[in-house]
C-alpha cells in the first residue's frame, strides 16, 4: 500500500497523477474464509479493520449488497459524541471519540475529523434538569462535558435566536470534543486498511442465505455461489431482521427511515454542531458551506431511501424559530437511510443463538459516532468471545430485562 503524504502529492504531480494505485481491490470470493462479515459499511469495515489489527485475523471478506458505505454510512449527519447518560453508552462511545481523534494517522487516511464541539441545548425545563444531571454522570465517567447557560450557547453560535416564543433556548450540554468527520472517508480509510492486509472487500453482491450444520454456522450463500466461513458477523444495520432471519433467530428490532437534506452553500457562519432534540433537528455547516439539517425518523416501518414532505416541513419550520437566517436558504438535496432501532434506544453486540454467528445492530440514529468503538468491541467479542465493552449489549438484556434505556436520557437517540 502507498504510502499517501503531502510530498507523495507532489511527486505524482509531476507524472500527472498517473502512479496513484487503487485505493482497494476488487477481487472474486474465495471458497473459505476465517470470518465473514456481511455489510461494508462503517460498522462493518471498523469490525475486520481490528480484527486484522488488534487480533492478526485476516483472512476475512466482507461482502456488500451494494456499493461500499452506501447504506447508512453515506447517509447520516456526521455527528460525533458521547456525553450519554449510562455508563454501557458513555463507555462505548466515549472509546468511539477517541478513537476517531486519531483515526486519520492510524490509517494513514484523512477521515476529516473536526473536533469543532457539540451542543445540546436545553429549551424546556425537563431538558435543563436532564441536561445537568447527564453532565454529572459524564463527570462520573471521565467523559468531559459541562452545562452552559444561554450567554455562553449565543458566544459559540452567535447565529442563534435564545428568545424563540415557542423554543426559547434556557441553556445546552456542551461537550468541546465532540464534531463531525467526513462519513465516506471513514469507510473509505477502513476499506483500503482492510485492503491493506489481504482481506476481500467484495461489492455488489448479495447474501442470499445461511448456511449451518449442528446448529454452527458453515457459510453463506451468495448471489456469486456458496462460501464457507468458520465465524459470520452480521453489521447490516436496517436490514438486520432480514439476516437474523436466514439465519433462524429473531431481533427485538424494528426498520424505519430517518431522513436529513442539506441548503445550498454559503459563507461560513457556524463552526459548533448545534443539537435541538426537543424538536429534534440538529445542524452543522459542512466545510462545503452547506448546512446540513437532521430531522425526524418516520412513524411507521419500512425500508425507503428517500425523504418526506412532512418530515422536512416539521424540522425546518422548528430550526427557523431558532435559526431565523436559514429561513432565506433553499434545500440542495435530501435523502433518508434505513436505520434499526431497539426497544431501549441502544445497540445490540452479542453472540446469537446460532454458534459462531455475532450480530452487531440497534444503532438507532445514532451509529455514525460508534463506528470506531463498535468495530473494537465486535472484533474483540468475535476473537476472544467476551469484550468488556460489549457486555452489557447482548441480546439476553432483553430477555432478563437489563435495559439501557437511552430514549430519554439521550434526549433523542442520535
């Protein structure tokens, strides 16, 4: 693999950037693999990343329906925090953040991570108490966070309206070190690390189904034949149901669209991410200068790809009150992703019922930050059978009732 740098530029600058080698290959499937996961998304790609890293498993391919990260990875907001309210949420999150500050040296691939600050902000009194008592724990577990009043939130966006008649801001949840990352870049530099160490990065291909033997999974089947596998790692976000179906289980998992848009561009105005989960809308400007807008996720099930009128309608209406300068904006584009949401807002990391098939889903809307500390503990649960960070995660929590209720503490499960 080259090695990418500024002099690495200059020098194929002057052959015209005709040397550039591909970022990743493109190979067929082989008969057998050590591991196979299926879905090259974030989530995916982060679980081979450290098992080739951490663990020296690298004969591993991770198998893609569609086009690498063009699922949820391609289609989220790009937030990154993890002032959380429970210590399993905070832990895992918090180790996603650090893991992301140094991603881009790590792989030698620049994920454009922006440690620029995330703010929640407080605009009913339930949210101020709920807000400082999550500050308190954040303490508690070493996640640095602090409430901020009105005066401070106006000083780190002084775009922003604190006075709105029906959302007046009363203060907000800062933590400094949260931001955002460029999402394609991130699984663009885990594919070509993956890539790096031999591993398959197999696109447009589809798993079709499951194979076992003795209640052990065997293999997969494929849209391209039948590969054989000795560990299967299912990280298909949204479609997550669909697969622990094939393979005999089912998940306390439901698929909705969430959807966002962004304006068109403009000067730059706003350097925070500013998080309004009370009529949940969210917003960054991108280093493009577009302003990139989070809304709601639809009230019913389905698997769509596109956004809504109504959806838009609500967060914008809402974002104005407290924004009144994008009300002059025009929307650029819109989209929706398909994401899995859990009973208690959490994840699910877990062995299943069917021997040597893990599962990694339940993200929620919020799996875009977890990407780093997500693949860590699923690799590590798939090498050694226990994570540390994975343990309160498993699918038992909901049989025996150990919920990690984030839906409220969170605000909104972003």
């Amino acid at each position: 693999m080259k090695h990418y740098s500024a002099f690495a530029v200059a020098r194929e600058a002057m052959t015209y950037h005709e040397g550039w080698e591909r970022a990743w290959d493109n190979p067929e499937p082989s008969n057998h693999y050590d591991v196979i996961v299926v879905g090259a998304g974030g989530h995916g790609l982060a679980t081979a990343y450290y098992l080739g890293k951490n663990f020296g498993i690298k004969n591993v391919a991770i198998i893609e329906k569609g086009w690498l990260g063009g699922g949820n990875t391609g289609r989220n907001t790009t937030i990154i925090r993890s002032n959380y309210l429970q210590d399993p949420s905070a832990a895992i999150y918090e180790k996603a953040r650090s893991l992301y500050e140094d991603l881009s040296q790590d792989m030698n691939y620049n994920v454009m991570f922006s440690p620029r600050g995330v703010m929640m902000l407080a605009q009913t009194h339930h949210e101020v108490r709920g807000y400082q008592r999550t500050a308190h724990a954040n303490a508690l577990q070493g996640v640095k966070t602090e409430f901020i009043g009105p005066k401070r939130v106006k000083e780190l966006c002084p775009i922003i309206e604190l006075k709105g008649p029906r959302y007046p801001v009363m203060g907000a949840l800062w933590q400094e070190r949260g931001g955002t990352a460029r999402h394609d870049a991130v699984a663009w530099g885990y594919a070509r690390a993956c890539s790096a160490m031999g591993m398959h990065v197999i696109q447009n291909c589809e798993v079709t189904g499951v194979h076992s033997s003795n209640n052990q999974v065997s293999g997969v089947e494929i849209t391209r034949g039948k590969i054989t596998c000795d560990k299967l790692a299912i990280v298909v976000a949204g479609h997550s149901g669909v697969l622990a179906e094939m393979s005999g289980f089912r998940l306390p998992v439901e698929s909705v669209a969430l959807q966002a848009l962004v304006s068109e561009p403009i000067k730059p105005c706003m350097d925070v991410v500013v998080m309004a989960n009370t009529v949940h809308g969210y917003m960054s400007q991108s280093d493009k200068g577009e302003m990139v807008i989070g809304g709601g996720a639809d009230g019913y099930n389905n698997y769509t790809q596109r956004g809504s009128f109504h959806h838009i309608e609500e967060t914008v209406r809402a974002l104005i009150e407290t924004f009144p300068m994008i009300s002059r904006l025009k929307m650029l584009r819109q989209w929706g992703g398909i994401v899995d949401m859990t009973g208690d807002r959490s994840p699910i990391i877990s062995k299943t019922p069917l021997g040597n098939c893990f599962i990694n889903c339940g993200w929620g809307t919020g799996g875009f930050k977890a990407i780093p500390g997500s693949g860590w503990a699923m690799a590590e649960l798939m090498a050694k059978g226990h994570s540390a960070l994975a343990d309160a995660f498993t699918l038992d929590r909901f049989k025996e009732g150990r919920f990690i209720d984030e839906s409220v503490a969170a605000g909104v499960a972003h």
